[in-house]
C-alpha cells in the first residue's frame, strides 16, 4: 500500500474516529461503512453490493475508505463456517 493511501485510510479513519464512532457504534456495529475524508461524509450497508451502490450514487468517483463499524475488514477471505474445514 502507497504511503499516499496510507495517509489518506488514516484520515478517513480520524473523521470515524473523532466524529462518527460514538454516534454509529451502538446501533450500526458490524455494517460496512465509506469514509470520503475531505468532507467526513459516509454511507452504511449491510452488503458489498449495497455499499457500492450507495458509493457511487454519493461519491461517484471519489474515493473513499471502506471498513466495518466497531472495528474489521470490510471483507475476509478465507473464513471458516461452522463444521466446514
């Protein structure tokens, strides 16, 4: 990863951080959430499909950094499922 995305993951991280975490951690825990850093506007959803759409739909081709609220990937590959090896 570039140190330029580096930075920027970090300022999206801080608007989440500083602003948006107390207000979205008790009822949003565990959905995607978009961070456009500039602005400190987000979008939430449940799915990749639903993030993407409602990403282009607001930021159109800005970029954003996408995680999870509370904490995680956005997404994981390779999980195991229960009785699954």
């Amino acid at each position: 990863m570039s140190t330029e995305w580096q930075d920027f993951a970090a300022r999206a991280f801080k608007v989440y951080e500083q602003t948006l975490k107390s207000q979205l951690e008790p009822l949003q825990d565990g959905k995607l959430i978009a961070v456009e850093p500039a602005s400190g506007t987000y979008v939430l959803a449940e799915s990749l499909t639903e993030l993407d759409a409602a990403v282009k739909a607001t930021f159109g081709q800005k970029p954003v950094h996408v995680f999870r609220v509370g904490g995680g990937a956005a997404i994981k590959i390779g999980a195991r499922y229960a009785g699954v090896s």
